[in-house]
C-alpha cells in the first residue's frame, strides 16, 4: 500500500476509533478527573461548546481512547498483537493513577490492537502508519482550534446523546 493513502487512512480509522470508544464512554457527559472540569469551561468560555470541552479536557487529563489508540499502535509495533494488549493493560493503569473512574482507554487500545491486526494482516497497512495516523488524529482535536474541534466533538456527543449534563 502507498505509505500517504495508507497514513491517510490510518488516521480516518484512529480518529473514527477514538472518537466513538470516547463518546460511548461519556467523556462529553462530564468531567472524569479534575482538569477536566477546568478544560472544559475554559474551552466554552472561548467560544466553544462544553461537551467538546469536557471530551478535550478528559483525553488531556487522564489515558483514554486517544493514548489507548496510540500507545496500543506503538506496542503492535514492538510486539505485534502482544505489544497491544500489553498496551491496554499499561492505559487501564494510567487510568487507576489518575483516578479515572472509565475504561475508554483501556476500551480504546484493545478495539485498536484489534483494527491493527485485521489491518496489517488482511490490508496491507503497517504499525507505523497507525503511530503516525493517530499523531495525526490526536492534533485534529488537541492542535488545531480547541473551540472548533470542541464544537465538532459537541455535535457527535449530541447524536451519540451524551451531551454535557452539567452547565
């Protein structure tokens, strides 16, 4: 496969991976770990929408999806199958130090490790487009405009209804 298409691509699949285990999990709902709560209003406070925020603050904060995503492509990498589930094990970690009640993380990274065996077995991606797809992925919401991510992230938490639910 062509490394641009297939980098491409690998970044639609992360994104659409971290995005849905993220919002089924209720990261736009509330804030699960403190900064998240400050991420969020400060977010809105800027023009952006609350669910979004607290989505934003939540994957800056504490191992979720996102980190999953990423450190479960790096670990598939490293020792193929092994190495993702490996991952998993290290975000449900992270997500027990930072007091995070959820398991979109661990969720996340397991789902991931899943897409990347199908992917690299049957499609001809490699684990590296994955690292890179999901850099990639991660600044789309984190790097670019935190009010117009927030919104976009806002209007899929709408259609998943886990709007925010404190104001």
């Amino acid at each position: 496969m062509n490394e641009i298409i297939g980098v491409i691509l690998a970044a639609i699949i992360s994104w659409l991976n971290f995005v849905i285990v993220d919002t089924y999990f209720s990261l736009p709902e509330e804030p699960g770990v403190k900064g998240a709560d400050l991420v969020g209003r400060s977010i809105k406070d800027r023009g952006g929408d609350l669910s979004g925020g607290f989505f934003q603050g939540n994957i800056l904060c504490s191992p979720d999806a996102s980190a999953g995503t990423l450190l479960s492509s790096i670990g598939f990498l490293v020792l193929g199958i092994n190495g993702g589930i490996l991952a998993g094990f290290l975000v449900y970690i992270g997500n027990r130090l930072c007091a995070d009640p959820g398991y979109a993380g661990t969720c996340g990274a397991l789902t991931m490790t899943v897409i990347l065996y199908i992917c690299t077995k049957f499609f001809g991606f490699t684990a590296e487009m994955f690292i890179v797809g999901m850099v990639i992925a991660i600044f789309t919401i984190q790097g670019i405009s935190h009010p117009y991510s927030s919104k976009l992230l806002g209007s899929i938490a709408a259609k998943f209804n886990r709007s925010a639910k404190l104001e």
